[in-house]
C-alpha cells in the first residue's frame, strides 16, 4: 500500500513539474512576443517590420501602409510581397536575409545609396528596419519605395500589352478609342491610306456593327478583316468587357482555326459522299453511344426509317429496333440477348467483334465492330447473302465431286502443283492403309511415297512419278506396274489434270486364272 501511495506521489509531483515549466515557458514567450510589439509600437512613425520566417507578426502603421501600396494580387506571403516591393533597391535582400540568424545583424545599402536596411534577430524574430539615407525621414523612403512598385508594375503591364500577339484596345461610350496595344496599332497602320494617316485616334480595325454583335466572353464573335493589298481575308475572335464607364475589346487571331474548321468540313465532306456510295451500311456512336453518323447503305440493310436514326438513338435503342425488326439473329430469351448485346459492346470497343448474323428473312450479314478515337465506336454492316450462296453451292460441289470420288472402285490421289494431296477416295485409304483427311497438316507427294514403299517392293516407280510432278512442261499419261508386298501386281497409272495438278490412279490386276473364269462365263453353250 505504502508502494502504490509512493508511485501516484511521484507521479503527481512529475505532472505538477511538467505543467509549471510549461507555465513558464508560456509567460517567457508572451513576454519576448510582448517586449518586440512595444518596441515596435514605439517606432510608429518608422518602417519597422516583425517576420517569422516568411509570416508578418507585427508592423507599424506605417509599414502596413507601404505594403498595402503594392499590388494585392501579388505574392503568397507578406515577406514574398515585402521582397519583391524591394527587388529594384535590394536585388539580394533574399539571400542576405537568409544569414541573419547567424549574424545577429545585418545593415543593406540599396543599389542607388538611398535607403538603407537594418535587420536584427531577436529571439527567433527578424526586426527588419527601413530608413532614408537622404531624409532619415519615414514618409520619403515610403513614397520613393511606393512610387518604384507602381511605376514596376507600370512597366510590366506595359511591356506585356506591347509584346501581346493578339490585338486590345479600349472604348468610351461613344465608340472613340481610348487606348491601343501595339498590335492593334501596327494592324490600323495597314488598313490606313498612308495620305490620311493621324496619329490619334488609330483608325478602326472592326466596324461598330461588328462590335455590337460581341456581346458574351464565353461565346466571341467571328469577323474578318481585309487588308488594302492582301486578297486573303484574316479572322479574328472578338471578345468585350466593361471597365467602368469603358469597353476593353481583344481580337485573338483565328486564321488557322478558320482554316482547320474548314478542312475538317471539306474532309467530312468527303467522307460522305464516299460513304454514300458504299455498299456497306456504316453506323458509328460516340462515347455516350449515341448515333452520330451513317450512310444510305444503312438504312437499305436494316431497314430502319431514316427519322429514327436522324433522331440520334443510343446504341441499345438501335439494337432494340433491329430485334424488332428481325434484322438480327432470334434471341432464346431477352435476359440472355441483353447479356450478348453488352459483349458485343464490350468486344466492339476492343476491336474484337466480328460475327455473321443468319437473320429470320434468310439473308446473311456480317457485323462488324471497331473502336474510334476519342471512345466512339463503329458498327459495318455487310450483306454476304450472295457470297454465302456461293460458298454453299461450291461446298456442295466440292462434296458431290468427293461423292464420285469415293464411288470408283481404284484407289485415286489427286496432287496439285506444288506436289500436295488435295483429294483421295476411300479406296486410297483402304488400299494404303492412310486416311489422309484425317491429318492435321498437309500431306506432300514425297509422305505419300513413303507410304506406298512399305506396302511395295522397290521399284523406279516413284521417282519417275516425283520427276513428272515436278516438271512443268508439256506432260503425258502414262502407267506402270509394280508388286505389292502380299504379291498382288498394282497398275499405277498416271494423268496431268489442269493448272499443274495430277492425278494418281492405283488398280488391282487381275491374275490368269481369275481371266480365264471371268472369259469362261461369257462363253457360248457347248462350245
């Protein structure tokens, strides 16, 4: 108990330190901060200034009244307005400034020997005095000091409307110009008869009715301008504000804006009548995925009215009226056709959809989608009814002549002029005991030789086959036999077909005991 009693004691008595020392520090920091604003209230009518770091604490009326003075738009901090109200007469004020705290005073000349500075640290605070070498005096070193940042800034504002690339000038009530920058001035000079030339008022460069039409910042006014000698007519961008009782105008120049504006009309131009002449319906929405753009050809695929897509649909309206329409293939249901719908935006924008549509009418089309700049995205739609009649009937063909094939009793490979097996029968797989259709890659003259030598005895055969393959000139059909390896002699007869291709025909002959029973049948009774 005596331990626990001893501890809250030592405790209590920590605290109780603790909190008087922070008394004290408190009342030393109040006396130093009251100590400097007495001396500084004691200099009322001097230009004394109280900085911690760059945070004015105190001043005297008169140093108030100085950096009021300068411009209140100006520099972030009291010490950033302070320095730069100086930078004419103290070009390294900044930089000395930042030594005070080891030198513990500082005395500056300004660069023309009329004022000077005495700064002192004093406790953690810079007391930065300012003095008039000629007058010892408060108020001159002030007005000299306010008179140098106005006439500054005299010369920046002057200096910025000279060197400006656009024109500004200034109106009374009357319309008469009361000032001009120098672009502005050069501009009148031009449009001036040199015989009438006055030096005030410029000529006017724009029409008082042209300035009546400028009434909104946010929307200026498009006038040109023509030059005496210069056929080409210059644009400009009006705007207009009210300054008091006067009116500040700036013509920004747009020549290049008129000239980009106007390609882009010829380069749309363009575009559409060459997308009216495509046969391909085109469709493009933008990031909102609203219509924004299509060609004739559209409105025949889809049949779609031409008011509709005037008006702009999104592009799930537009899907919506195709399904309508059945000029889109037959959802099974219409959770799972708003699902396709949202993949097929998803892979339009990626540049990734491509499908053929079989619509209900028994046409074809093949949709297609690609993304565009700024987020848009482009829809081709391409009528293939006729190409996909094509490929059918030439499928067809394809399987009826591979019918025939199959239906002949010899065993035919067909090799194209590259040496590659384009058609075989069934009798070829059966004979050779290879199905070539069921090989991933191609299957070339030199795999087929390989395959016919383990069922063959050794013979000429085949190189005098590749040789004629091979060749390009004028070919003859000709056969030859061999023997396979059960004994059975193989006829191989071979015919050049069109275009490079031959054709391989293997048959079975037959031996002298079978043609004697086949000729034995067709003898006459008794003979």
């Amino acid at each position: 108990m005596f331990n626990t009693l001893l501890t809250i004691g030592v405790v209590l008595v920590a605290f109780l330190t603790a909190f008087v020392a922070l008394l004290a520090l408190s009342w030393v920091e109040m006396r130093r901060r009251k100590s400097l604003r007495d001396d500084a209230a004691t200099a009322d009518d001097q230009l004394v200034f109280l900085f911690d770091n760059e945070t004015l604490c105190d001043a005297t009326p008169a140093a108030r009244h100085m950096l009021l003075a300068g411009r209140p738009s100006g520099p972030d901090t009291e010490w950033q307005r302070f320095a730069q109200m100086l930078q004419n007469r103290f070009p390294d004020l900044t930089k000395h400034m930042g030594d005070l705290a080891d030198l513990g005073t500082l005395t500056l000349t300004s660069a023309d020997g009329s004022n000077r500075i005495i700064a002192e640290w004093r406790d953690g605070l810079a007391r930065i005095e300012l003095i008039d070498c000629e007058s010892h005096t408060t108020s001159k070193a002030m007005d000299r000091l306010s008179f140098d940042a106005m006439q500054h800034e005299l010369e920046t504002l002057r200096a910025t409307s000279e060197h400006l690339p656009l024109m500004v000038w200034r109106e009374d009530k009357g319309g008469a110009i009361t000032w001009a920058n120098k672009s502005y001035l050069d501009l009148a000079e031009k449009i001036s008869d040199p015989e009438n030339l006055a030096a005030w008022p410029p000529q006017k460069v724009f029409q008082q009715g042209q300035l009546v039409d400028v009434e909104d910042l946010t929307q200026p006014g498009r006038v040109a301008v023509q030059l005496a000698d210069d056929e080409t007519r210059h644009w400009f961008d009006l705007h207009n504000a009210d300054l008091g009782s006067d009116r500040l105008y700036t013509a920004i120049p747009a020549d290049r804006i008129v000239q980009a504006e106007s390609s882009r009309n010829e380069f749309i131009t363009t575009l559409t009548k060459t997308f009216a002449h495509l046969p391909i319906g085109l469709a493009i929405f933008d990031r909102k995925r609203q219509l924004t753009l299509f060609n004739p050809a559209l409105t025949d695929l889809v049949a779609l009215p031409v008011d509709f897509l005037v008006g702009r649909p999104t592009l799930s309206s537009f899907l919506d009226r195709l399904r309508e329409k059945r000029m889109m293939p037959e959802p099974k249901d219409y959770i799972s056709w708003r699902q396709q719908m949202s993949d097929l935006e998803a892979a339009a924008v990626n540049g990734t959809y491509e499908e053929t549509w079989s619509l209900p009418t028994g046409q074809t089309y093949r949709v297609t989608g690609r993304p565009h700049p700024d987020g848009a995205v482009a829809f081709l739609f391409e009528d293939i009814s006729a190409e996909i009649s094509l490929t059918r009937r030439f499928r067809a063909e394809l399987e009826m002549g591979q019918a025939a094939l199959d239906g002949i009793g010899d065993a035919i490979a067909i090799f194209n002029a590259g040496g590659v097996l384009s058609m075989s029968n069934k009798a070829y797989s059966t004979l050779w005991q290879d199905d070539p259709s069921v090989t991933l890659g191609d299957v070339n003259l030199g795999d087929a030789v390989k395959t016919w030598r383990k069922a063959c005895s050794d013979t000429p055969l085949w190189r005098k086959l590749k040789e004629f393959v091979a060749s390009n000139g004028e070919r003859e059909a000709w056969s030859d036999n061999t023997m396979l390896s059960d004994g059975q002699m193989l006829t191989c007869s071979v015919t050049p077909m069109m275009r490079g291709a031959t054709m391989v025909r293997f048959g079975i002959a037959a031996t002298t005991a079978q043609t004697v029973t086949a000729s034995e049948k067709f003898l006459p009774a008794g003979a």
